[in-house]
C-alpha cells in the first residue's frame, strides 16, 4: 500500500506529556473542533477500545489520557502492581487512530504539597466507598484535573464502574463543568467476564471462579424479567450463584436506586445490582441494571 | 453629546443570568478574545472598581459576576443581611465599561441535591479559617464553579481578602485550572479604612474605631522598617493600637508565612500581618505584607 493512503490520523497519533502543551492545544482546537476524551489508568483492552471508538463517532478529536491515579489506591491496595505497557498501549490507540495521548508525569500531576481534593459527599459513601475509603475523592480530584488539562467537550466513561459513572455526572452537574459525560456498556469476554485491566491478575482456576459473576448477575436479570421485585430475593440468588465455588469472598451485593445509591426492598421501576467480591487477591466489580423494559 | 461619541460599551453591557447562556457566551468569546475576570458578592464599592479596571487593562472582555454565596456563610453569620443592590451594581459596573455581568440565581447555582465541594487543606486551617469553619470550602467551591461558567483567561481578586487569594491560587495550582490569577492592592478609604462591603454596617462611632486597624498595620509596618523581626513584640504592639479605644474585639492577629500561612517567631525574608477583628457586631479583616524592601 501507497504512503498516499495511509491515513494521517495514524501517522500523526501525537504523544503529550506535559501539562501546560495539553491546555495550549486544546485551548486552540477547540476553536474548531469538538474534543472527545477518555481518561484510562493504561493497560488498556477491549472495553476501553469501545470508549474510544465511542469517542471518535462523537467528535472531531479524540484525546486518551494514560495516568495511574496514586490517590485513587487505598495504603493497601494494588497501586505498586498495578499493570503498565504504555508502549502496547499506544499501539492500540494507534490503531484505533486516536488523535493525542495525554501521558503525564506523576510528579507534575501531584507536586510535594499538593492539597486540593473534590468531594462528592453521599455517593461515595456507599457501595465500593465503604471499604475503599477516599477512593473516590481520589478519582474526582483526578477527573477534574485531567479535564482542566483537556479541556474537552465530552468525555466516555465505562458503566463497569458504575458508581465511579455516576459520582463524576454528579460532580460535573454540582461544579457546572461544561462536558458532556457519556456512559458506555461495559464490554464482556466471549465468556461473559467484564473486561478488565485486573484481570491479568487472575490465575487459570481464579478465571474460572470470576466467571460466576456475571453468571450471578443474568440469572438476577431472568428474576426480574419473570418479576421478581424483592430485592432480598434476588441477592439471596445472586449469593447461591457466587456461593457455588469456593474461594469468592463477597464483598457486597447490593441493589439500589441508581442515581443515589440508596438501598432498596423492592424495585420500583429502575435499580442498579452491583457486586464487589475477591478471588485470591484480586477485586472485581461488575453490575447490571434492572430496568422494566 | 450626540450619540455617536456614545462608547459601544457603555450601551452593550451584557446581563446574563443563566449558566448555560454564558457558558456558550464565554466559550465564543474566547475564540478571539482574552477574557478577564472579577468575582462579586455585588454592594461595590471603589475596591472593586479598581479590579474591574485591572482586568480591562489585562484583557478584551471582562466579565464580572455578582452572587452572594450562601455556602460560605456559616450558620450564625450575615447571609441574610449581606447588603444588596443589582441596580446601583450594575449602574457602577456600566461606568466601569464592563463587557458582561454575570447574576445567577441561586436555585441555579445550587440545586436541592447539591453535593460536590472542593477542599484546599491545611491552608484553611489557619487565621480566618479557624473561627469560620467551612467558609473556604465554601469559597472555592463558587469560584470553582464560577470559572467553569465563566471560562476566563485569568481572574482579579483583591488582596484584602488575602487568605482567599491564597487559597484561589492554590486551588488553581493544584488541580490546573488553566487561570491566571491576578492579586490587586487593596483600596482604602482617604482615612485608611479598607474597603469592604461590610463598612456599611458600621455606625459612626463604630467607623472611628475602625481607623484603629489600619494605624495598627501601619505601626508594625513602620516598626519592621526599622528592624524589628520578633513577631511576638510586633503582635504586642498592634494589639497596643487596637486597645486605644474600647469595643474592638480582636479575633486574631498573625504574622505569619505568606504561603503557608505557618507561624512564624522570626520575620525572614516576607510575612503577612494579618487582623480579624468585631467592632459592634461586624466582623472586619486587614492586612499588610511585612517585607524587605
């Protein structure tokens, strides 16, 4: 093939690592274009592929930014081990052609006394806030900066993490930033395993295991399709479902309102069913919407 | 005058009162032009005027808003009383030549689920902060929102309120509002009496003790020219002005570091004196930085 059709997306995929080039151009693509962005921790795969894509059939130009938060990362939890491949990472964005990878360093993002957190209170008390504390000040603080950073007109978000969703078009309604949020279905392996950076954790037998989550959550769908409506009902089946191999350690399965993650008996006309668990040492999350048709 | 010598500014002040209109003003504005700033909680006075004329001398548009924040009044203070006038505001603002005013409602600015604060830490903590609990969460979380409405190349604010200033720009710095924050001196009166709109409480007996504040600034001021660095005989002195007459309610007097806001023993290179203070029952702040020349 003829360089005279390679297209210039591809060519000229352009890699910024520094805060201030970032904001100098999109202050002056915004001019003229409509910027589509999709914040990622990296390691990316086919879900966050599907947000880019997302990106592109919204906009005129599609900005990725590849930052692993470390105040999103409770003292405990994976933020040493968590994957990287920014070179892997680029390619697959390259291919995807997106515009401008926002790659930053984690010193210029955080300098020694950096002090300055955004709160959504309430939304982050429940579900996922409950055992990792300040992790979603941590994400909020992030978004707002990488946003003040890309300056774009919308922004794709993964419902996989669903309150994560939800807390952020909570936050940019309450701080009137001007950006469009957009949720994306979470993406699924053949099998039904919710994509994942985290996954790569997983040994072959752990894999295995993860598969009754989303096993657990269609038959809590077929409930409610049938009408089920007690919310006890159906985590007492979600939990026999996980319940059927060892070695899953339940974190939470809760079924709430979806805008204000306030617990439910029965669901009225729209519910989020979330489940947090363990396998080994690798947390996973996934969720469902249950929604009349 | 015939009406032809008639400035275009002076007839096409804007008044914009949603925030959705002037997102989409700003974002076309700023296309080609480089817009100025200047938050008000409106009652202007000369103080003000004078940031409106800096940010006309830094910028093509300025844009000044008028809102009494209620969140940051705490529950015993003067939201109720805070003194308003949008006409006398806006008449002074037209002479000024100001491009747009900027008058949400506060049902817009704050909706009955409203959540989402942004906390600078540590700097709140110290002088003002400690007897107005919450009050800087409440000012930046405005001025947040305030800058994603008005979407400014840079923002005026006086040095009056020299905490808030601290703590705008550490804000800005730290989740990289791409802003420029601009600090201006403050106004006094011919009498040294700081401009505030809360002079318009005092009665005239209450106004003459006031005069104390500024002659206690000047007396470290003059005391620190001639070498004095120990900040505990400074202290003792402004206290000294402050006792000449009865009915002044010190709530502090700090010297302290300029950025951190951090006690000092010792005056090194630069410091702020800082006074908060009650005369009757309005609550009135100064102060002046104590640096070599």
């Amino acid at each position: 093939m003829s360089s005279l059709t390679t297209p210039t997306h591809i060519t000229n995929m352009k890699i910024v690592n520094t805060i201030s080039e970032m904001q100098k151009l999109s202050d002056e693509l915004r001019k003229t274009k409509r910027i589509g962005f999709v914040p990622t921790m990296g390691y990316l795969h086919e879900g966050h592929m599907s947000l880019i894509r997302k990106a592109k059939e919204l906009g005129d130009i599609t900005v990725a930014s590849i930052f692993v938060n470390p105040i999103q990362f409770g003292p405990q939890e994976d933020l040493a081990k968590y994957p990287r491949d920014f070179k892997r990472d680029a390619a697959l964005l390259k291919k995807e052609k997106t515009d401008i990878i926002f790659h930053p360093f984690t010193e210029d993002m955080y300098s020694h006394d950096f002090s300055t957190y955004v709160e959504v209170e309430r939304l982050e008390d429940f579900l996922c806030g409950k055992t990792r504390a300040g992790h979603f000040v941590g994400v909020a603080t992030v978004v707002t900066k990488l946003f003040n950073i890309v300056k774009p007109h919308f922004a794709v978000f993964g419902q996989k993490d669903f309150q994560q969703l939800v807390i952020i078009e909570k936050m940019v309604r309450d701080l009137n930033m001007d950006i469009e949020i957009i949720g994306h279905p979470t993406v699924r392996e053949h099998d039904g395993l919710a994509m994942s950076s985290r996954n790569t954790y997983l040994s072959k037998s752990e894999r295995d295991k993860a598969l009754l989550i989303n096993r657990s959550l269609k038959k809590a769908e077929r409930l409610f399709l049938e009408g089920e409506r007690r919310t006890a009902t159906l985590k007492k089946e979600v939990e026999g479902v996980l319940r059927q191999k060892e070695g899953i350690n339940i974190e939470y399965i809760e079924i709430c309102d979806s805008h204000t993650f306030e617990d439910l008996d029965t669901i009225k006309n729209r519910a989020v069913l979330a489940i947090a668990c363990r396998i080994g040492k690798t947390r996973l999350i996934d969720n469902t919407i249950l929604t009349e048709a």
